[in-house]
C-alpha cells in the first residue's frame, strides 16, 4: 500500500511537469516556432553532457541533474524572460519549486531540495557551472532564430548575456566569444539585407 501511494505521488508530479513540454519561452526556433522551457532544458542538458571532458573536476552527473531540473517552477509559473523578471516573479517561482517537490515522495523530495538549494546558493563550480550554460543556452536559440523575432534590446542583450559567468571558465569563455562573433555577424547580415 505504502509503494503505491509512492507510485501515485511519482505519477502526480510527472504530470505536473507535462505542462514544461507546452510552456513557451521567448525564443523562436529556427523553424519559427515558440520554444518550449522543455525543449530548451533538453538542449542546455545535452550541452553539459558533451562539454563535460572540458571540466573533469565536475561531478558530471550532478550537472546534468542540475540542467534538467532547473525550470521545474516554470511549470506552474510559466517562464519569465531574465530581462522581465522581478525579485517577486523569483520568489514566486522559488515558492512554485517547493510546493511541487514538496509533493514528491521521499528520497526524491529530499534529493531534490538539497540540488535546487546548491543551484541557489551558487557555492560550487556545478551550480555556477549548469546556470552559465543555462545562459549560453538562450544566446545561441537567439542565434538561430530569425532576428526579426528579436526586440530591440537583444542585439545588445545577445552580445553580453551570460559573459560574466562564462569568465570564470576559460573552455565557455572562448566559447562565449565566438558565439558573440556569431550574433555580430547575424545582425551585419540583417542590416546588408535591409540596405
């Protein structure tokens, strides 16, 4: 009786998180569909999963544990663009994670709030390491996707956004120039094509 009520809490969860393969982010692919937060936490866990020989220091595993579950709150919340979101909209989404994994069963309920308070927290070289990539991630889906998707504040946005993590690890350092190198060259083609 006790393992079913376990089944059950893991079944409820998992269809709670259903709604990450529908939630839109603010990227645009470049089929010029909406991105999901599902789509988009795929793609930053597999990022980590191929650069994890650049990093043997890393518990590799946490780090993909990391990526994969870190926008679970934005399956309540919805997502927020990091240049909308508010303190409150941070707070609500904190407060979204704990009620959903409040709901699991134990050891995942535990296991779960101890990674999300080291993602928090941002002590160890995994948490600064998956919420770098985290950033990475959106700059090259801006890459790809159509610039007349973006807003104005992008183009500048798309150039600086996620460096200041990116420095502290020379590997995403030198990746996050060249995909800056990218973006100015996206935005030089538009304004060719415009002339």
């Amino acid at each position: 009786m006790i393992e079913a009520m376990k089944q059950r809490e893991l079944l409820d969860f998992l269809h709670a998180l259903e709604c990450l393969k529908t939630n839109g982010r603010h990227s645009v692919t470049c089929g010029g569909v909406t991105e999901s937060v599902a789509a988009h936490s795929w793609r930053l866990s597999v990022m980590a999963l191929l650069l994890l020989p650049e990093f043997p220091e890393i518990d590799g595993d946490k780090l993909i544990r990391m990526c994969l579950i870190h926008d679970f709150g934005e399956a309540i919340t919805g997502d927020i663009p990091s240049f909308l979101k508010t303190d409150a909209n941070e707070a609500t989404e904190t407060d979204a994670i704990g009620s959903l994994i409040g709901t699991l069963p134990e050891p995942q309920r535990g296991m779960l709030r101890a990674l999300f308070a080291e993602m928090d927290a941002m002590q160890t070289k995994e948490a600064r390491l998956y919420k770098a990539l985290d950033k990475m991630e959106a700059v090259i889906q801006h890459n790809e996707s159509d610039i007349s998707t973006w807003i104005p504040l992008e183009y500048e946005l798309n150039l600086t956004y996620a460096a200041e993590n990116a420095a502290e690890f020379p590997y995403l350092k030198e990746l996050r120039t060249m995909m800056a190198e990218d973006t100015r060259q996206k935005i030089a083609k538009a304004k060719e094509e415009q002339a």
